[in-house]
C-alpha cells in the first residue's frame, strides 16, 4: 500500500498580482515598436526634463528618432540599448 500525504499551497494574492503585473509590463515592452517621450521616461525612471538634457541628445540615441511634423518617437528596442549602453558609460 502506497502511503498518502497531504500537500497544500499558500498563494500571497499581492506578490502573484506583482509577479503577474511585471511579467505582462515585460511582454508589452518586447512588443512595442516606437515609443515616446513619455513612455521612456515611463520606462527608465528618469524625468523628462533629465532625458532630454543628458540622453536624446546622445548620436545613438539620435539615430533612432523618428520625426513626423513636431511629434517625435524612437524604435524602441535599439533606443533602449542604446541608453543602456550610455548609462554604463558613465
């Protein structure tokens, strides 16, 4: 006769909703294609204001603009390396 236990789980409902919450911000990230001023401050917790005097300047970051009348945008995945790639230059 095979013995028999008992096994149960406990789910933290608040760390599952963050698990969930950052795996899907994850996802949506990967998906976007241009993004702009505000979804990169968004996205690197830096202002506005910082981003525009120290990183869209940059010529890497420059490379990626788009710019369609007064509104601008980047590619999203090679702007995000870029800055990257400046953030560790420093």
């Amino acid at each position: 006769m095979i013995p028999t236990t008992e096994v149960s789980i406990s789910i933290n409902e608040q760390e599952l909703r963050e698990y969930i919450d950052k795996e899907l911000s994850k996802q949506i990230n990967q998906q976007m294609v241009l993004v702009d001023i505000n979804k990169l401050a968004e996205v690197t917790c830096m202002s506005i204001r910082y981003l525009e005097d120290e990183i869209l300047h940059h010529p890497r970051v420059r490379l990626h603009e788009v710019r369609k009348n007064r509104k601008r945008w980047w590619v999203a995945q090679p702007v995000f390396k870029a800055i990257v790639d400046i953030v560790s230059d420093w």
